[in-house]
C-alpha cells in the first residue's frame, strides 16, 4: 500500500507474524530502471516472505524490473491490475489494464520469462460498468491462458471516473461470490480474496469455504496487533507468547539501527506503529506522542518508550495488557 507498507512497516509487522505474506508498495517499472534501486527495492532479510508489487504496462520494462526485484530476493512478483488513481490512469497502469487482457498476458510472460519467481495479479473485479461476472471471468481467463495461476482478487469494481482513489476502496459493494465463482471456474488457480476483510474469523471464513487466500490491507495497518494472532489462528502454530512491550523494545533496537540513515528515518518508521495500541487504556497518549515532532527531538530513536512512559504515566493500568500475550 502506497506510502504505508515501505521496508520500516514490513520489518514492524514481521515482528507479530512469521507466515504473513507481506507487499511492497507498488513501484512502478520507470521507476525501478531509472531510478535508486536500492531505495525502491532493498528490504531487510527477516521481512521474507515478501512480494515485490510492480506497476507498469509495458511488457520489455516490467520484465527488467521484475529480473531487478529477482535479484534483490523477493518471494514473488505481484502486478498491479487494480489501482484506479488518475495518475496512474495517464500511465495506462493499474486498474484499466483489466480492460486490456490480452497486453495484461503479455506482461505477465514476459515477467515470467524474465525471473524464476512466481508471478502474481493483483485486479479488481471489474471496470466502471463493466462489471458483470463475464468480463472478469474473460480477464483471469485470458492470463490463466498465459500461464498464470495466482490471483488476488480485490471483489469490488474500480470507478476510473467519478471516484478517487480513497472512494474506490469504500463506494463500490463488495462482491465476494465473484471470487468463488473465480475458483469454481478455474479450480487448478489459486484465489486469494482481498476488500473489507478486518478480522480473523473473516479470514478463516473464506479460506475454509473454497478460497485460497485472504489479504488484509488497512485493518492490519490500523489494527497491528491483529497480525499477532495470525500465525497461529491461520497457520496453525502453537499460540504466540509475544507481548506488545516485545515489539515496542524490538522496534526501538530497529529505530536505533535505521537513525544514522537519514534525518527523519525514525519519524518515518515509527509512524507505522501508531496503531499498536489500539483498544488499550493510554493508547490516546502512545499516538500523540509519536505525532508531536518534540517527541522525536526530545528522545530520538527511543521516541517509543517516551510514548509508552507517557501513556503508562496515564494510564499504569495498561501495564497488564501491554505486557500480555495476544488474546484467542
Ligand atoms: C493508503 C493505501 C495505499 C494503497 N496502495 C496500494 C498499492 O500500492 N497497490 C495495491 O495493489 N493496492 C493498494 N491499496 C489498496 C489495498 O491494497 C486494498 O486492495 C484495499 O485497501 C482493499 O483492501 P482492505 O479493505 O483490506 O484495505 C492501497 C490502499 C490504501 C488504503
């Protein structure tokens, strides 16, 4: 997700989850030629498994970038088939590709030809009003044709006009029975459903009747703490003994080993834990200290425990709960 989920979001999530499967932000194929590959493409070793998303149209451009991202190690390679921002529109990217399958499946060739790493599309699943299940089921089709078995299906249709960016995650209704119409269709693919998913039980929802998988974008940024049950509500392992003062104490060793990188690294890698406290008592407090730019002035890259130490100062009942292990 475009300005959240960058290396510092990636390596913070990681700390509540091993199996989660992470994204970068979408970067576009101009971008990773022409520009600092290490600051578009490099992450840290323990963010694996991650997934490169690109963005592009034209075939030759994404199979360089995507035999760039091959060499910084990702997992896998995931195209965006469903941004509708205008600006992405002028780059005849994102979100109207799904109205050109057949330049779609030859990106995705060509991606596939170019490194050894699976190739994944990301889509919507349809178009203004092109949106009855035929015209998605000719789009998946025409890529399954290619070559290509792993979709991320987010079930709502993009409004290239009329709506923004922010609109086009809310206004259009979701519409999961197209993903389980998707899997039905073509059983041999895989079908990982995205769109409005914000707890566990949703994700275990899906995943026992028929799909594939589930990705969870903004309730896991808002709602961090989520990803701590994930592991072992969804893949199965024995229940997890992290406590939230484990990730503040191993985000601050982070902090401390990202500071000399830039002048506002540490503002830009705490920022992603503003929502670890959600739900607790204090948790007012955890978020407005990391809003104020005196906190980062006053405590660096220690700017987490002054945010714990004011909220505990408020609230020294969240001593308990911050130093609990995830709920069932
Ligand atoms: C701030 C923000 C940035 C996003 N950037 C991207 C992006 O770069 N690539 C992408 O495929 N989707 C992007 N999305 C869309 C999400 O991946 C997801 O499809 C959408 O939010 C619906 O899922 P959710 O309800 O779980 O959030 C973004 C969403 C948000 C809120």
């Amino acid at each position: 997700m475009l300005d959240w989920t960058d290396r510092h979001c990636r390596y913070f999530m990681r700390l509540m989850s091993r199996h989660a499967r992470l994204y970068t932000e979408m970067v576009t194929a101009p971008a990773v030629l022409f520009g600092n590959k290490d600051l578009l493409l490099k992450f840290d070793a323990s963010e694996h498994p991650v997934a490169c998303q690109l963005g592009g149209s034209d075939p030759e451009d994404l199979a360089k970038a995507a035999a760039a991202a091959a060499q910084y190690g990702y997992d896998e390679i995931n195209l965006n088939c469903g941004c509708p921002s205008e600006r992405v529109q002028k780059g005849a990217f994102g979100a109207c590709l799904m109205l050109e399958p057949g330049l779609v499946a030859k990106c995705f060739a060509a991606m596939r030809e170019a490194s050894a790493l699976p190739v994944t599309i990301k889509h919507r699943i349809g178009v203004d009003h092109q949106d009855d299940y035929d015209f998605v089921q000719n789009f998946v089709g025409t890529l399954y044709e290619a070559g290509c078995r792993d979709f991320i299906v987010h079930v709502r249709t993009a409004f290239l006009k009329g709506l923004s960016p922010r609109e086009n995650r809310d206004v259009p209704s979701l519409k999961p029975d197209y993903a389980y119409r998707l899997k039905k269709d073509f059983p041999l693919a895989q079908f990982c459903i995205n769109g409005g998913i914000t707890t566990l039980e949703a994700c275990r929802d899906f995943l026992e009747t028929g799909l594939d998988g589930v990705m969870v974008g903004r309730a896991a940024y808002h709602e961090p703490w989520l990803l701590s049950r994930v592991d072992h509500e969804l893949f199965g392992e024995p229940p997890s003994t992290l406590t939230r003062l484990d990730v503040v104490h191993a985000m601050t060793q982070y902090l401390h080993r990202i500071a000399p990188e830039h002048e506002n690294a540490v503002r830009n890698a705490a920022r992603h834990t503003m929502g670890l406290m959600n739900g607790l008592s204090g948790a007012r407090l955890w978020r407005r200290t990391l809003s104020d730019p005196r906190a980062y002035k006053e405590a660096g890259a220690d700017v987490l425990e002054l945010a714990l130490s004011s909220m505990l100062q408020a609230a020294p009942a969240a001593a308990d709960d911050l130093s609990a292990p995830p709920h069932p």
